[in-house]
C-alpha cells in the first residue's frame, strides 16, 4: 500500500467512514443479486442491501475500470465532509481488488419515480430542501459542484423530505482552475436535458450550471413532464424549450401539472415559475446563485427588490395581480398572465 494511499484510507477513518470487506456486502447483497439491483449509472450498480446491522442501505458498486479505484476516493473524499439533512448520508466504502463500493442510507425512491403523485405542497418541500442542499454545496471555500443535479438523483423520505444523492461527478472547484483560454476544459459529464449550454459547448463549469439543472428540476416540479420527452414520432423535445415558449408568450397557466388537479397556491406556483426561468437563463452571467434563489421561496417579494435593482426584468406585479413575465432573456416589455 502506497504511503498515499494509506492516508487516504486513514482520513476516510478518521472521518467515520466504515470500511466493509467484500464477503459484507455480498452477503448483504445476496450475492449482489440482479434482484437486488435499484439502480444503474454509466460506471456504476446501486443495489439494495441489508447490513449486519439490521439497516437498509444502497450500495454503489463501481465498474471495473483504470479509474474505478480513484473515482471511489474522490466521491468518498467529498462525502465524507458533508453533513447536511438535505444530501444523502455515507455510510461507509469497500475498497480492493474485487469490490469498490460506496453505502449509502436507503430512502424509498426518487423524484423521478414519484413526482406525478406529490401534490403542491410536497413539490414546494423538494424544491426547498434541493436548494438548500446545492447552497450548502457551493458554500464550501473551494465550493463543490454537483455536475449531475436531476430528478433521479434526488432521493425521497416518506414525507417527501430531499436527499441530493450521487456525487459521481462532483468536484471541489478551484477558482483558478480555469481561466480564460488558459486551462482545458472539463470533460462534460452529466444527463442530457439538465446541462447548461456554455458546459455542454465548451466545458466551462461553476456554480451557474449546478443553478442551470436546478431550473429544470423546478420545471419537472412545476409541470409534472421529464426534462426530454420521447414523441409519438420518436423524436425528443425539450422541456426547457417547451417551457421557454410558453413562458415568452404568458402562457404559463398550460405549464402547470395537470395531475394537480388545480390544487396548489397560486403564489407559491408564481414565485416556483420565477425561480425556474431565472435559473435556466442561457448566459450563465444572469443567473442568480442558489442563495438569491432561495430568497425567492423564502421571501417572495425579494423578485421585486431584484428587478428595483435592476438585476432582472422579471415579475412585475400589476395592481390587480398580475405577474409580468419578460418575453426573453434580453427584454423587458412586460407580458402578463392570470391563473
């Protein structure tokens, strides 16, 4: 064992990190049976498992690959320095030549899995809970960015509490890591449809495109649809651009998940359809961090303050209720709509 290799062990120790052998997690595993299997990314399986403690878990298996090993560390690394209700909780890893694996605690599913049964007030709580989780995540000195911020990576309690889970493509990210036509780009990872475009062209990442795939988990919220959409003709459609169109035109009332039945506050959907069409804006510039965000669901009228300051041309509120809307990222003509 290299001595760098041993300090990377000791400090996942010292941290609290279990480190299961491999027979454990077989046998928690039944063999890591595919019955078992909940899950599956590019470079890992998630299996259910029983521990020798009587107390579900998940357990991420990596593939084997050159990296395998290394991508163990660097998600366990930065796990193992978070502490928040709202990310997932680590229990430990399994590190060698047959097993690397990471366990996690086991929640009962996932907003993808779940969204179009949560009535209004439980999307409000995962809205809430994920943004409080990615301002946390930013807030580190170096901040850490997620990379992978979508529906299938929030995992959900029984009461709908968020866990921001999978931190496979994370990085702490250092401010001088790239500048300007200096430094090579990150390689683009992450899920088509949550990508923000100036990291899906040219690879530039900072907060802003954690904030980007935030909006568009806003949106699935808001309109009950996958952020791509499979067509009779076999052809893919985006939700940001779906919601984009209406949202230009004042059409925002056809954006609202039918499946709501109408029973939802009609300020909170307004301050939510705020929130999303600022966070998707297409320079990343314009995009408010995720604590100028949540101000929005914490304190509603802190649009109002933002526009005063001149900062966006979003959310006039007419006399008569009214909730202006700006045609596109770059005007600020004032179209209106009513629920």
């Amino acid at each position: 064992m290299t001595r760098e290799l041993f300090q990377r062990l000791a400090t996942l120790e010292i941290k609290g990190s279990r480190r299961f052998k491999p027979e454990e997690l077989r046998s928690a595993t039944n063999g890591f049976s595919p019955e078992m299997v909940i899950g599956e990314g590019g470079n890992s399986m998630v299996y259910r498992a029983k521990l020798d403690s009587g107390c579900a878990a998940a357990v991420k298996v990596m593939k084997s690959t050159e990296s395998s090993a290394e991508d163990l560390f660097r998600e366990m690394e930065i796990l193992s320095c978070l502490k928040h209700e709202s990310v997932v909780q680590v229990i430990g890893y399994c590190y060698g030549k047959e097993v690397n694996a990471i366990v996690y605690n086991l929640l009962k599913g996932n907003l993808k899995q779940r969204l179009r049964c949560l009535q209004w007030s439980e999307r409000m709580r995962v809205a809430i809970g994920v943004g409080k989780a990615l301002k946390y995540l930013h807030s580190f000195s170096p901040p850490i960015i997620h990379r992978d911020v979508k529906s299938s990576n929030i995992l959900l309690s029984d009461d709908c509490q968020p866990q921001l889970s999978d931190f496979g493509a994370a990085i702490v990210h250092k401010q001088n890591q790239q500048v300007s036509g200096c430094t090579k780009p990150f390689r683009v990872v992450g899920t088509f449809g949550y990508l923000a475009p100036e990291y899906m062209m040219y690879g530039k990442v900072d907060e802003k495109v954690d904030v980007y795939s935030y909006g568009v988990v806003l949106l699935e919220l808001i309109t009950g649809k996958e952020a791509i959409q499979t067509t009779q003709a076999s052809n893919h459609e985006s939700l940001v651009l779906w919601a984009r169109s209406l949202l230009s035109c004042g059409l925002c009332e056809r954006l609202i998940d039918p499946h709501l039945n109408k029973d939802y506050d009609k300020d909170e959907v307004q301050t939510m359809m705020t929130a999303a069409r600022l966070c998707i804006l297409h320079s990343s510039s314009r995009r408010p961090d995720m604590k100028t965000i949540l101000q929005l669901f914490e304190e509603p009228h802190h649009c109002l303050k933002m526009q005063r300051k001149g900062q966006v041309l979003l959310n006039e509120i007419s006399p008569k209720g009214k909730t202006g809307l700006c045609r596109d990222d770059s005007s600020d003509s004032n179209e209106t709509f009513e629920f």
